[in-house]
C-alpha cells in the first residue's frame, strides 16, 4: 500500500467507529469499547508506518506525501481536497497517535468497565456507585454490603464520541489545505460540546458545554473570514500552492486594512481562530470549565485535540504569518501574536496557584503552556513552538490521565465511607496518596517535572529551554523575562499540586481509603511518563555542554526542513539555560518547602479571591456581554421587535385581511362566481336540456329523419364551401 493511499485511510476507523457504536452496538458495552479501543488501534498504527516512512525520507519538506482529488468546480478549473504529510505534520501525527490511543484504552477503566450497573444511576449524571454482596455474607444481611464504583450508564455512546472526536484531529492533521482543515476544526467544536456536557443532568455541565461552544464559535467567525479573504487574494486554500514564494510575495507587498499587509491580516484573523480553540486570552474563560466532562475528555480537549489544533494551525500557517518580516523588528501581527502568548502564560500560571480542583490547576496550567508555544511562534520561533507543542501533548496528557486516575482513587474512598459531601477533586480532601496508589504517583511526578522543566532528564526542559533561549538570543527581552516568570510559577504550582495530593498523611477518611486503578488505567500512564522523559532527547541542541552530539538534534533538522529556509538553531548561551535551571528547581524547592505543613484551606496563605476568583473574568465578562445579551433579547428582540412589530403588524393586517375577505365572499364568490357564473351556467344548460328533451321520442323513424336531414346540410354546405 502506498503511503498516501494510508494518509487517506487513518481518519477513517475512528469515524466508522463512531457509526458502528451509534447504530449497532450501543447496547453492548464489551464489544462498542473493542471497537473504539481497536479503531484507534488501527488509526496509531497507519499512523507510525507513514510516520517512520516519512523520517525515512530525504527532502520530505521539498516533497511530502500529499495527493488530491477534484471535489467542486470553480469556473474552468476545480477545487481539490486531498492529505499532506510533511516534516511536521509527520511529527504532530506521531503524538496525536500515541495520546489518542491511551486514552481510548484508559477510558476503558475510568468508565469502570465490569462493575455492575448502579443502583440508582441514570444517563446523564455520573455513576453513583452499586451495592454488592460482601464475600461470606447473606444477600439479606444488610451487614454484608457494601458499595463499588458502577458501570457508566452511556458507556458506549462515550466511545462513539470519543471517535469522532480523533477523527476530526487527524482529518485537520492530514489536509493539504484550509478548508478540510476548518472542517475537521468544527467537528472537534461540536465534539467537545458533546463531551463537556455528557453528563448533561448537572447544570454546571450544560452551562460548560454551552460556553466552550459559543467562546470558540467567536474566534472561528474571524478564522472563517480569513480563509474567505485568503481564497479571495489568491484563488486557493492549499498550502503548497499559498506558501510559493511567488503568491506569500505578493501578499506580503498587497496593502490592506490598519497599516497591515494582506498576509499580515490575513495571518491575524486565523490566529484569532486560535485564540478561541486553544483558549489564549481573553477568550481563555472557556477551557477551566471543561473540566466538568469525563476526564478523558479534558485529556483530549487538553493534550491530544482541541487546543493543539489550534497552535497547529499557527504553525502550519507560519509562513504567512511572517510574510512581511524582514528581520529588523516584528510585524504587527507577530508582536499581537508574542504579546497575547506570553501575556496568557504569565497570566493563567497566576491564577494556577490558587485552584484547589487537581483539574482545574491543569486547565490553567495548559492555558498557559499554550500560551509559551504562541509567543514562541510570535516571535519567530517555529522549531521550539513545534517542540513544546509535541512534548506538552505527551506529559500534559500524562498529568490528566493521572488526575483521573487520583479522582477515581478517591471516589472509591468515598463510596466506602458514604460521605458524598466530600469533593474527590479538591486537593485539600486528598494527602498521601503516595502510598495508596504507587504507580499513579511516580508517573504523576514524571509529568509534573516534565511540565516544571526539570532540568535535563525531562522532556518539558528541553522544550522551554529553546524557546528561551530563541527569546534571548534575538533580544525578545520582554517575552523571555515573562515567560521566565511563569516558568517559575509552574513550577511552583506543579510541586503544590503533587504535595498536597500526594504527599504527607491523608487529610481525610476517603484519602486513607483510596486505592490504585485497574491496568487498563495505569498501563497508559507508564507509556506517557517514557515518553514525557524520552521524547526532549530528540531536540538536544549541537553546542549543548556535554551532552550536545550525543544525541543528534534530529527534530530541529526534521521539522525545519518544513519551511523553505530552514530557520537556524539559537546559539548556546548560559544564561537561557541557567535561567531554566534556577526558575524550575527554585519553583519546585519552593512549592515544597510551602506546602509541605499545610492542611488546610484557611492556612494557604495565597488563596487570595482575586486569583481563585480568576481576576473575575468570568463576571466581567457576564456584566459586559451575557447580561446585555440577554436585555438586548428580552428588551428589544422579544418585546419591542417581536410583540410590538411583528405581533403589532400581524394584529393590524389582521382585522383588514379578514374584511377584505368578507368582501371577496359576498360579492365575488358569492354573487358573481357562485350566483351569476355558477348557478347562470347551470340555469342554461338546465333550459337548452329541457329543449333537447323534446326530441328525444323513442321512435327510430324520427331519428332516422334527423339524420337524413343532417346529412343533407352537412353535404351542402361542403359543397357550397369546397368544390364550388
């Protein structure tokens, strides 16, 4: 098989899955999970043979895998869809892959797969639990029970999403141009939406679902009035032909609006797309609250899908995001771009430190590490974006997975002691889970330094380090001191997380009673955490002390050749690199050292209600926007446009139509159709047949006359008219 023809065909499992769940198996919980688990399975491993292909080639960036079809006309020509695989699709097919398909198989175990179904469970609520009958005890011995976590109710319809949210992300990976890629976009929105609120009995779910779809819906309207102005500048939406150097030239020299050139707007629009599905301020409000999904969800939304798709679509477009630069100063749309993500990473690291939810500290801290990868790309950065992007995906899903993992712990300590009141995601209800649930600590703490930028053996290092060091090293002195700041706020917010989780003694009955997961949880999580190590060693800078040509800097050379000038590696500087090393061990030092004695709320000294209240942009934005909206509705569209104007309308015609048709009744249905014409015709034809009747005698000698006699006249008048 060649390896377009598997370019085409990896999207697909997923989708059929989805199809085959829906419509034929969402009865059967065994066989809908196999199903999902197996289309996965299917899509990572088309997924890893173009992927190893692709690394197997020379001059993959000047000839990828790509191939087209004609899809609709357009005037004599045709517009084509078709798949692209360059270096760094390959690169960003390859983590896509491997998260999709542990979180298919984690979500196996986190469904509670093979409890029994709850006692008083019902679709769209979480599971509550089942009694069961304690080993040596009668059924009738109420001493005997006990309750264990149950089976979700919508086990199957959980899978079939799951699936047609992978294949929107691998339909938005694989395109060659825009509007696939928009396709597979909005199909992660409406995803999301679905697996926000898939447990749509809570109200906190349905508000979340609604906001996530009506935020990222903003910024999609700026995206799709981008790619319309592209298409309209050039006359296509593929990349190959956008990123010639002939058509970024003449839309780099094109005028357009506010002092920017055509491919400057243009470049700023679809970034605002980004803004809006990889949650970068001020459209961030949405991603906190998508917690209230499943957490494989918010692994999908956070490390594997949604957000990604975002920055990836900043650095597919990075050529036309810097068209018109020179080299001597940012364009305008790239300092817009460098400020928005280095604000955000400062800003959603702040308000990190002050969440209590393990889920909700993750949320901000993917908002902000997002935030790293767009000032990166803002700034010019294009490899280190790409890097951070890739290594995030791997320990950032390795944190959620691992929060999940914790949460079910704790619900199972929960069931045990029946006291529901207890919050299994709050923090502060947990401590010394160390002991409790040994495998999802250690990987946890694999993540947690991966995403503190442990110096040197993690990932996450690596990846901050070059951005960094791109920062400095071409004088980007406000991004670099910013993103070194929360840097260190990551890092401290990180070892706060994993104190107050895991170490220590537990602070509550159901932390003492928490318990490991199943394998089909902690396997993933063991395959993440290799990962979350291993995959920085692939971007070791050249000139690194020590340790640099060890290992080849494959990724800079790989994914670099994407770009038709292959952008150089940041020289080695100590600074960059010490600055790594002193924000990650003295954030990492600190969080300990704070939270090692605190046991409650009321002793964290940084719960402060401007940041656990999220510097209240959630009511500023309902004061601004959603309250007015909802006057404007009432107000003006309900009573004003709708009672007053339509109803108003409607009630005034209403009386005249009804006497216009009185009229038409009386006098022209009435007496003239029904009176002169109707009943007139049928007076006539009622006399001229009592005429007829006449001659109707019965006696054939008359009727034989009348024949003879019209005979004659016909015979007459033929001849008179014709042969005379």
């Amino acid at each position: 098989m060649t390896t377009e023809t598997l370019i085409w065909l990896i999207p697909l499992p997923p989708v059929l899955a989805f199809f085959l769940i829906v419509l034929f198996t969402n009865k059967n919980k065994a066989l809908s999970h196999t199903i999902g688990v197996g289309a996965a399975g299917l899509s990572w491993l088309g997924s890893m043979i173009v992927f190893f292909r692709a690394i197997g080639v020379e001059h993959l960036g000047e000839h990828p895998f790509e191939s087209a079809v004609n899809w609709l006309p357009t005037g004599s020509t045709w517009f084509k869809v078709g798949i692209l695989v360059d270096p760094v699709g390959a690169a960003v097919l390859f983590f896509v892959a491997w998260t999709i398909f542990m979180i298919f198989l984690y979500s196996v175990g986190y469904q509670n797969y093979g409890q029994p179904e709850g006692d008083h469970d019902r679709a769209g609520l979480p599971p509550h639990g089942a009694t069961v009958e304690k080993h040596g005890h009668q059924q009738s011995d109420p001493v005997g029970k006990h309750v264990v976590p149950s089976v979700e109710p919508m086990y199957s319809r959980f899978f079939a999403f799951l699936g047609l949210f992978a294949f929107g992300m691998y339909v938005l990976v694989v395109s060659d141009n825009l509007l696939t890629m928009f396709v597979g976009w909005e199909i992660m929105g409406l995803c999301s939406y679905l697996l926000i609120g898939f447990w749509y009995g809570k109200p906190s779910a349905r508000e979340a679902a609604v906001k996530a779809f009506m935020t990222t819906r903003i910024g999609d309207v700026f995206m799709l009035l981008g790619i319309a102005f592209l298409y309209s500048a050039t006359g296509t939406l593929n990349f190959r032909e956008i990123f010639t150097e002939e058509t970024l030239h003449a839309l780099a020299s094109t005028p357009a609006w506010f002092g920017m050139t055509a491919s400057g707007l243009i470049a700023l629009l679809l970034f605002i797309g980004t803004i809006g599905k990889s949650a970068q301020w001020p459209l961030h409000v949405w991603l906190p609250d998508a917690m209230e999904g499943p957490t494989p969800v918010s692994a999908m939304i956070h490390a594997a899908t949604m957000v990604s798709a975002g920055v990836y679509a900043v650095i597919r477009m990075f050529p036309l995001l810097t068209a018109d630069y020179t080299g001597h100063g940012l364009t305008t749309t790239m300092s817009i771009v460098a400020f928005i993500g280095a604000f955000t990473a400062l800003f959603a690291a702040t308000i990190a430190v002050a969440q209590n939810d393990i889920k909700r500290v993750l949320a901000y801290s993917t908002i902000s590490q997002l935030g790293y990868m767009i000032a990166a790309l803002g700034i010019g950065a294009y490899v280190a974006a790409a890097f951070h992007l890739i290594t995030h995906a791997f320990f950032k899903a390795l944190l959620f997975l691992g929060s999940g993992s914790v949460i079910h712990g704790m619900e199972h300590g929960v069931l045990h002691t029946g006291n529901h009141k207890v919050d299994p995601q709050d923090m502060y209800n947990m401590g010394g889970l160390r002991k409790k649930m040994p495998i999802t600590f250690w990987t946890f703490l694999v993540g947690g330094f991966a995403l503190s930028g442990f110096p040197l053996i993690t990932a996450g290092f690596w990846s901050k380090d070059e951005i960094l060091a791109d920062a400095f090293g071409h004088g980007h002195w406000a991004v670099f001191i910013t993103l070194a700041v929360a840097a260190f706020l990551t890092a401290f917010y990180t070892m706060r997380q994993i104190t107050l989780t895991f170490l220590g003694e537990p602070r509550t009955k159901e932390a003492e009673h928490a318990q490991e997961t199943p394998w089909t949880m902690t396997t993933p999580l063991v395959v993440l955490s290799f990962f979350a190590v291993t995959y920085g060693w692939v971007g070791i800078p050249e000139h690194f002390p020590v340790l640099g040509g060890l290992v080849p800097n494959w990724f800079h050379d790989f994914v670099g050749h994407t770009l038709a000038e292959v952008p150089k590696a940041p020289e080695f500087s100590w600074i960059p690199l010490l600055t790594s090393v002193f924000v990650a061990g003295g954030g990492l030092i600190l969080g300990w050292l704070y939270y090692r004695n605190v046991k409650s709320v009321s002793e964290d000294k940084l719960q402060i209600p401007l940041l656990k209240n999220k510097y209240y942009f959630d009511e500023a934005y309902d004061y601004l926007f959603i309250k007015p909206a909802y006057w404007f509705a009432e107000k003006v569209v309900y009573k004003f446009m709708d009672q007053r104007v339509i109803d108003g309308f409607l009630h005034f015609f209403g009386p005249a139509t009804d006497g216009i048709g009185s009229f038409i009744r009386k006098w022209i249905d009435l007496l003239i159709i029904n009176q002169t014409v109707g009943d007139g015709s049928a007076n006539i034809t009622y006399w001229f047949g009592g005429k007829l009747r006449a001659i109707q005698t019965g006696r054939v000698q008359q009727y034989l006359m009348l024949a003879l006699v019209t005979f004659i006249v016909i015979g007459a008048v033929l001849y008179f008219f014709v042969l005379a």
